[in-house]
C-alpha cells in the first residue's frame, strides 16, 4: 500500500541543523576557513568557548595572556597570510582591552574580526556586571560593528563581517553577542555575503583618467613612485613590479609598503617619510611626476604639507574615494584596486630607463650612505648599534625572515636595513604607533607562516608593554625569535628631547630588570649580549633556535635615528645630522 | 576658505548604532553640528539624515566622502543654502491670559504667517514654519510677553537636483 504523503516528502527538502547559537559562531568561523583564533575567556563569552571545547581538533584558540595582546597577534596572523584575522574576548574588560588593537587594525587597514560576549540582552543598559557599550567604544575604530541579540541573526552578521573585513580597504569588524543569543537555538544554515546594497568595496574604474595617468608618465622627465600597503593587500606586488621595471620609475616605499618590492631591486630607492632615505624625501620636491599607489600621504610621509611636492603633478592610485585629496591634492585621482588598474596601466606604458635621474637617487645614496649608513653598520667603537643588529639578522636570514617590528627607533632602524626578498615580510604598528604590538603580533606571524623564520625586533619600553605574551609563547611553543634592542631608554622620545626639548630628559630613562632572568621563568632560551665581537654569534645562534629564543642587546643608550624631518620641516630640508 | 552652512543629506539603512557612526565623524574633526534631523525618506526602509554645519567646503567634501565610507550609508550629499528648499519648525508656548489680553501678539501671529496649534485655559501653542529668521523674529516678538517654552527643529530641506538614491539601489539589485 502507498503510504507516501505530500507531508511526508517535504521533510528531506531543507537541509538545516539546530544548533545553539555558541555553535552557530564556531561554525560560521569553520565555513569562513578559520583555522586560528586568539582570545581570552570570560563570563559573557563562556558559552562558544564551551564550544570550542568540542570543536579544538578544527580549530586552534590561542589563549593570549591579555586581550590586546589577541588582537595583535590577530593584526600578525592576518598581516602574513592574508586572511582574516580572528580575536575573541568577553564582556566588559575583555571588550575594552581589544581597542588598542581595533585601532591599530582600522588605521592599517588590516582584516580584523572581533568577537565579544555581552551580557544578556535583558541586561542590556543596566550597568550589569562586566557590562561595557562596546558597540558605542568601538563605533568610531571599526569599518562596521553590530550587536546581535538574536540566535537566528549569528550566521548572517558573521557571514558580513568577514565580507566587509577584508574586501575593498579591509579593516576591524566588531560583532557583540548577548549572552542569551549564544545560548538559544537556531535552524543553522550558512551562506557567505557576496555583497551589501550600501557597500561599494571597489569603486568603477575610470579608463580615461588611467590614459591620462599613463600619459603623464610617459611623458615625465623626473617621475617617482612612492607605493604603500595597498599593493600588498590588492595582491599586485608582480604586476606593480612590472610597472616599475618597464617605466624604469625609481620606487619608494611607505613603512607599510616595505617588502612590497624587493629591497634590493636595483629600482627600489628606499623609504619616504620622517626617516627615510634621503633621496627619495629631497627627490619628491624634485620630481615633475608622483606617482602614489595605494598609500595615504600620512603626515609622517608627507612633512609639512604646504611645502610636499608643490612642483609635481600627482598620480593618485587608490582602492577609497575617501582618501583622495584627503591630505595632497591629486591632479589624476586612479580609483580602483591597483591589482586591476595597474594591469591597465601596463598595457599603456612606454619602456623608458630614466638613467639620469635615477643616477641622483644613487648620489643621494652615496652622501646618506658616507654620513650615515657607513658609520650605523660598522661602528668601531662605543656599544653596538641598532643598524649592527639588523645587519647581522639579514646576513643569516638572507632576506626571507618575516621581521615584526614594535615602535620606536628600533622600528625605525630595522625598517631602514631589513632586507626582504618576499612580500609580506614587515610587519610593524605604522599609523597607530602601538608600543607593545610586536611580541604577539610575532606570535601570530609565525602561526600565519610557519614555514618562515619569524624575527620580533623591539625595544626594552614596548617589550614591557605586552611582556606577558611569553607566557603564551611557552605554552604554545611558538618558535619564534625576539630581539630586544635595549638601550634603557624611550629612546625616540628621547631622541625628540635630546633635540626640540634641550636634553630634559623626562621620565625616558628606564630602570629594566633582568629580562634574561624573566624569558628564563618562563623556559625560553635566552642570551644576553653587549660586546661587538659576540654579536654575530648570538644571531647566528637565535636564527637558526628550532625553539622560541629571547636575544637581548644592549645597545649604544644614546644613539640618534637620522636622517630625520623634524615636524612641520618640509620633507627636502630632511636633516642628516 | 571661507566657512559657510552647508547641508549635508545622508541616505542610509535603518540601523541601531548609525546616528553615533555618523556623528563620530563630525566629532573626531573638531565640528559642531548646528542641527540634525533624521526621519525615512522618499524610498521605503532608507532613513535619511539631514546635517547642517558650519564649514568650509574643502571640510565638508571631506566629511561626506568619510560619512558614505561607513558601511550602511548609502549615499552622503552636501548643500549649500541655494541649492536647497529648506524650512525649520518652532512651536512657541505662551500663557493663555496674556494672550487674550495683549492684542499685540494676535497681530504678530497673522503678520507672521503663524498657527495656533493648541488652546487651553492656561496656555496657547503656536507654531511657525520657515526659514530660522522667520523663527527668531517670532520669537523676539514673543519674547517680552514670558514664553513659557520654546523649541525648534532642525533644518529639513529637499535639493532642487534630483537625488538618485533609487537608482544606486536598483543598481546593486542587478548587479548582485
């Protein structure tokens, strides 16, 4: 007898399972291709961690040893791979604790999901425990946030946040979760965003001003490239490589556009900006054409803006309308991902070489090099020097380390002398200026490229700052290798007393403890070196650790970083003493 | 540059949250909002906001090009007065004795193209449409007799060029 009905039959139709909504998050992160998060338990937040419990052979949580500490070692992961980076953390403290790095993420336009647990939503608004309006702190550093307080909402919003995390400029998405969301139940199906109706990742690509950008290259006398972080996150090191090479532009890097290009292309002339090299800062109020791709004009970048090249017809190539004539006026504004508008861009260039103006870089060089450089890689006498350290990491790296930098004037030193041969390289705090994101950063780093030597060169202020991240490098015996340039003191500040602030050295001098004895209690190898003739052995040792190893130096205490353009000096009147 | 008023019109999604996303932006430049009015517009489900400061147009091409950066805005538009049709609203709360008694202020109701909104034994409430010196001239009129309260809009205006909010949505409809 036929038994079949139509009630029947509908019941194989939709495939959905019921899951909580703790769940629902874990799988959204699956479907998303997550592999690696980093976070820290708490109340609000307790229950995806009891799910992640269940599901620790798919999906590696990092427990940070502090919640700034996980967005950073996200900003790390996301940095070197890619992908998005993942922080998780609770209510409350938890939620507060990730700012520095949301900031950090949306002024470097790094891909970036935060999860937070809330407190329940009848709880909302009523000064609970642990109870923080994140959504309210967050608002003005986050490309998007939203509060879910709805089970049935987690796959949908996390399935945006990742869109809007890394497509078209990516930066930090915030997504708050009620307690009682976590908890109840939903139908889980899961479908990734493809796109938002108020949401223009790319803007239109307008192919008359890419003919007249390619006009006014090739016919330039004197044209200059200075590239950013926007050629690495559009995927367009080969192809911009291509433009440089047939153009025969010089090409200068912005600190996050650093290893974009390979350091020692003989195309590339180095860094612009406050301590650049010094040809391509004179140069830029030399050239008759600048070409900027996927950079900002950061005031760090451009010194005082009424003297930044006044006498050259700037090229803007930008993946945000917002940025143009932001800061400098762009005469041929090139809206698009540079991976698409380069391509074009090619098709239209002339082969030109530019002998003659690409020989004043090289003088340029040769002054710097004789007054500067000669003298920061080969003191002779005193304690060693920050260049001296960068240098010998170099000769054992052969330019394939990943070298995450903290911030101050060691940051300064390893982005001028680093040598990288792959993109991806630099990974540095640049527009934020974040103390204390180098140690976990480098723990996501390594966990994002595990196949490369990961090298975090910091200074004795900034270690201090995120110290604790040992504890998750012992635990999770992350191999990677930490230098600490110590010169027992802040020493950018004091570099900017010494010279605008007659010497009055205010609290800049930094009594330390025995750092060899703290990487010790936590069971990291760890030396400790102060004399020139040890030096090379102890970063041999360090590169070629299997393990985790903590390099101390003691370095001259009151080394200046030059060249330097003074705030409000025009980038030509950079100062070589 | 010279600073002047400037309307900024902003269509966006229905979100909790987007009024402070908004606001934040004029806060991090240092810029005092004059006034600002939310409500839905002529498309169904899109809020739009409508932003008056006082800046220089070099400031508020700037702030535009930020507000239609944040995800859930739609399209971010700025005005200068003569492009725009733009009205305010005041309601002015008066006691109904001096009302009655002072006949002066019967005149300035009906020279001022004003409405009584309400009447009750105690208080009057009238209210004035127009342009913000229509407003004040109501209310430096109405000033001396004691006003028992007064308030004011914000700047509501419509642009005389189109505004092709539709189409960009339409437009996204097919191409996703």
């Amino acid at each position: 007898m036929e038994v079949k009905t139509a009630s029947f039959e509908k019941v194989s139709s939709p495939k959905t399972t019921k899951v909580s909504g703790a769940e629902a998050v874990i799988k959204c992160l699956l479907e998303e291709g997550v592999d690696t998060l980093y976070g820290y338990p708490g109340g609000a937040i307790m229950p995806v961690y009891d799910e992640l419990y269940k599901y620790q052979t798919q999906i590696h949580h990092v427990l940070t040893r502090h919640e700034q500490g996980a967005t950073h070692a996200a900003q790390g992961y996301a940095r070197v791979s890619g992908k998005v980076g993942v922080a998780m953390a609770t209510s409350g403290p938890g939620a507060t604790n990730l700012v520095t790095g949301i900031a950090d993420a949306q002024i470097d336009s790094t891909p970036m999901v935060c999860i937070t647990g809330q407190v329940g939503s009848h709880l909302l608004g009523s000064d609970a425990f642990q109870e923080t309006d994140i959504i309210g702190i967050s608002t003005p550093i986050t490309k998007w946030n939203y509060q879910i307080t709805k089970a049935e909402e987690i796959p949908e919003i996390l399935a945006k946040a990742f869109f809007i995390a890394r497509s078209g400029r990516p930066g930090p998405v915030l997504i708050d979760i009620t307690k009682d969301a976590q908890f109840a139940s939903l139908e889980f199906t899961y479908k990734k965003c493809s796109g938002i109706r108020s949401y223009k990742p790319k803007p239109e690509i307008n192919l008359s001003e890419l003919e007249r950008a390619a006009d006014a290259i090739n016919n330039a006398k004197k044209p200059m490239i200075v590239f950013g972080q926007g050629v690495i996150l559009g995927g367009a090191e080969e192809l911009f490589k291509q433009v440089v090479e047939k153009s025969g532009i010089p090409a200068a890097w912005t600190i996050l556009g650093l290893s974009a290009m390979p350091t020692d292309h003989p195309l590339n002339v180095g860094m612009v900006g406050m301590h650049g090299n010094y040809g391509p800062n004179v140069l830029t109020n030399e050239c008759d054409v600048l070409i900027a791709i996927g950079m900002r004009f950061d005031d760090r970048v451009t010194g005082n803006l009424e003297k930044y090249a006044k006498q050259a017809k700037v090229i803007h190539f930008e993946i945000d309308p917002a940025e143009i004539n932001k800061n400098v006026h762009a005469d041929i504004p090139v809206l698009g991902n540079v991976n698409e508008t380069l391509k074009i861009l090619l098709e239209h260039l002339k082969p030109n070489k530019h002998e003659a103006w690409h020989q004043k870089f090289k003088d340029y060089y040769q002054i710097e090099f004789d007054k500067i450089i000669k003298n920061d890689l080969n003191a002779e006498r005193g304690k060693i020097g920050m260049a001296e350290v960068i240098d010998e990491i170099n000769k054992c790296s052969k330019g394939d380390a990943v070298i995450v930098s903290d911030v101050g004037q060691h940051q300064m030193v390893a982005c001028r002398y680093s040598k990288f041969n792959q993109t991806r390289s630099n990974v540095t705090s640049g527009g934020l200026g974040t103390m204390g994101f180098a140690l976990p950063a480098a723990i996501g780093a390594k966990m994002g490229a595990p196949d490369r030597d990961v090298v975090a060169v910091i200074g004795d202020g900034g270690y201090q700052m995120t110290i604790q991240e040992l504890g998750t490098i012992f635990q999770t015996k992350v191999p990677v290798k930490i230098v600490i340039l110590n010169n027992d003191f802040l020493g950018m500040v004091r570099q900017w007393q010494q010279l605008f602030f007659e010497k009055r050295y205010a609290s800049t001098e930094m009594v330390n403890p025995d750092f060899i004895t703290i990487a010790k209690g936590y069971h990291i190898k760890a030396k400790q070196v102060s004399k020139r003739e040890d030096l090379k052995e102890a970063v041999t040792e360090m590169m070629e650790s299997k393990e985790a190893y903590f390099l101390e130096v003691k370095v001259e205490q009151e080394e200046n970083v030059f060249p330097m353009v003074p705030t409000g000096a025009s980038v030509s009147d950079i100062r070589l003493e | 540059m010279e600073k002047k008023d400037f309307t900024v019109s902003v269509y966006t999604e229905n979100n909790i949250g987007l009024l402070s996303r908004i606001a934040a932006i004029f806060q991090k430049r240092h810029i005092n909002i004059e006034s600002i009015t939310a409500s839905r517009s002529e498309v169904n489900g899109v809020m739009r906001f409508t932003i008056v400061v006082q800046v220089t147009e070099d400031q508020v091409k700037k702030i535009a090009g930020q507000i239609e950066k944040q995800i859930e805005v739609i399209k971010a538009f700025y005005h200068t007065d003569d492009e725009m049709i733009y009205q305010e609203t005041a309601l002015y709360k008066i006691n109904s004795a001096d009302f009655v008694e002072d006949l002066n202020i019967q005149d300035f109701i009906k020279e001022s193209n004003a409405r009584i909104v309400t009447v009750t034994p105690k208080f009057f409430v009238i209210e004035k449409t127009g342009k913000r010196h229509e407003t004040d001239s109501l209310y430096e009129k109405l000033k001396p007799y004691g006003l028992m309260q007064f308030v004011r809009s914000g700047t509501i205006a419509v642009t005389k060029n189109e505004m092709p909010i539709s189409n960009i949505l339409e437009k996204f409809d097919t191409t996703n």
